[in-house]
C-alpha cells in the first residue's frame, strides 16, 4: 500500500484525503493546529469544515510534519495560495526529489503575482508538481457524490500518475498539458464567482448573472492567453466548468462573500461571517495589477477591485459595466482568440 500525504486540514484537503483512503492509499494528513488534530483523532470528525462527514480510523493525522512526508509517494498541498510558500519552505529540507506535489489550491501569490506552480518550482525546483482543479466542492467530494478533476502537468506521465491516485467511480480525473491556463481557470474564476454572489446580494435576477459568467469567462480567457495558456483550457472543466460550480453554488465562499458585500456588508463583517479564505478578494487584486501592467481590458475584474480596494458602491459598479462603449460580440471573440479567422 503506497502512501500519501495530505498537508492541510481544511474541507478541501480532508475531501481529498477521504477519496484518497477510499482509494486504498495509506494516508496521512498534516495540520498545525493541535486542537484540530486531537479532535479528529478522537471523533473523527472535522466538525469545523465539513460537519457530519466521519474520517476512517485508517487516515492518520498529525502535527509531525517530517513524519507525515517521509516516504510519501505523492504530497498533497492542500493550504490557502497565500501559505503555499511558507509551507514548501517549511518541509523543502525533507522531501525527496522522487515525491510528487500535487497542488489543490486556486489563487495566485500576492506579493509576485506568480502561479502556484511557480511558486513551488522556485522553491523545490527539482520535484515534478501536478496541479489539481476543476468544479468541486469538497461538501460534495467528501461524500463521494459524482465529480470530475483534471490534473494538470506538462509531464504528462506524472499527471496519469495522479489521474490513477484520484479516480474511483464516483471521482473522474482529466489530464491536461496547459498548466497555465488550469492554473488561471480556477483562480480567475473566484473573482468572477464574487461578483455573480454580488448581483445576487444587490437583488438582480438570472438575466444578470448569465451575462456576468459569460463575459466573465470571456475576461478569463483574454487574460489567460496574455500569460501564456491555451485559449480552448476555459472551455473545460478548469474554466468554464469551475465556473459554472462557483457562480451559482452557496458551497462557494467567494459567491457567499459577495452576496454579503452586494447586501451592503463591509469586507471586514463579510469575511468576520464566512470565516474561511475568500480566494478571489487577493485574486482579483493580483488579476487587476496584472491586466494593467499587460495592458488588457479587464472590465469586470476591474469593477470588482474598485469595490473592494476602492470603497466603490456595487450598484454603481453594475451601472458603469452596463453604460460602457457599445461593442460587437463576434469581432471581441474573434479577435480574443476563441475562434480563429
């Protein structure tokens, strides 16, 4: 029985590791937090993040880190995008260069505006690294409801490594090359989920939220290709299929949190009653930097940061997008790359 290491405690990270166990790897998962640990040793239950779900006796769990990753087949890095690094510092004395990481996180690094990927690569350059994403909630995951992943690596025998560690009938796992726009796929689409969650706080109705996820993949897509993915990546399920999930979903923090924000909510109170990591508030501070220093139109990213980083009221934001220059569909799509001449 290979092992397996899960490296984060969250609903996410503890989905996985049930999958993972079902699978009938030997598993072992990761948490600082002592209280966390001893609690599901002793209930085996996670009741902070996914409530009612039971942990097999056979998923270990502990703070020793170096005992967790020593010969672990694959590690699972299951932090918030803005721990990545602290923790691959954290355990980069101790993993061996035969071990794959695999990262479950969506989000981009505040402080460089770097991929996850590059992030770990800058740090363990030498480790082959498998991306993770897709539409998924970890409520669903973690009672094995139907769900599909794609793992994506340039390496395309690694990405079936980890493609054969996941699937099970009720878990479907892709493989795809562009890590770069699976990457951008599941981290762009946090902003857009969070200002779908504000058309809902602000009261409007399906018509609105049809069009901001469709514009909204759209604006994926234009940003995506500007760092370097394949355009046809936000057509799958990193794209618009994370999408799809986020925007419409009261399982997604970002649409939860921006229905608070819509209601007229502070950020501060908005994520005082989410209580977990809102990826797409850092991801659409990074996107917007992004887009200006590429110099892309980023319209709705770009309303969403003034509400958040601006003070900008939301009804106002939804009057600007709807008052902008008048445009033609097929030229814009034509020319952002979704079809060709």
């Amino acid at each position: 029985m290979d092992k397996v290491c899960v490296i984060g405690l969250g609903s996410w990270g503890s989905a996985l590791a049930l999958t993972l166990c079902k699978n009938g790897y030997e598993v072992h998962m990761w948490t600082r937090n002592q209280s966390q640990a001893n609690e599901i040793n002793t209930t085996r239950e996670n009741s902070r993040f996914l409530p009612g779900v039971i942990f097999p006796k056979e998923i270990k769990i502990s703070t020793d880190l170096e005992s967790v990753i020593k010969d672990s087949k694959i590690i699972v890095l299951a932090v918030p995008s803005q721990a990545v690094r602290s923790v691959v510092k954290q355990i980069k004395h101790v993993v061996k260069e035969d071990q794959i990481l695999v990262d479950v996180a969506k989000g981009l690094e505040r402080e460089t505006g770097l991929r996850l990927s590059q992030v770990v690569k800058e740090e363990l350059p030498n480790n082959e690294y498998v991306t993770l994403s897709g539409p998924s909630h970890a409520e669903e995951v973690s009672r094995f409801m139907p769900t599909t992943l794609v793992a994506a690596s340039p390496n395309l025998e690694i990405a079936e490594i980890v493609q054969d560690a996941f699937m099970n009938p009720q878990l479907r796992v892709y493989t795809n090359p562009d890590i770069i726009g699976v990457e951008l796929g599941g981290a762009l689409k946090n902003i857009i989920a969070f200002g779908a969650g504000m058309c809902d706080g602000l009261g409007y109705g399906d018509n609105a939220k049809a069009a901001l996820m469709t514009r909204g993949i759209t604006e994926m897509g234009r940003l995506g290709v500007a760092m370097g993915a394949h355009v046809t990546t936000f057509t799958g399920l990193s794209g618009i299929g994370d999408l799809i999930v986020t925007c419409t979903s009261m399982h997604s923090r970002n649409r939860r949190a921006g229905i608070l924000m819509g209601e007229g909510k502070s950020l501060e109170e908005t994520l005082k009653e989410v209580d977990m990591v809102v990826e797409g508030i850092v991801a659409t501070e990074v996107a917007y930097k992004v887009g200006k220093k590429l110099n892309i139109d980023l319209p709705i990213t770009n309303a969403i940061y003034s509400v958040l980083y601006e003070n900008a009221k939301p009804e106002e934001t939804v009057r600007a997008l709807m008052t902008r220059s008048k445009k033609n569909e097929m030229e814009e799509v034509v020319n952002n790359g979704f079809v060709h001449n």
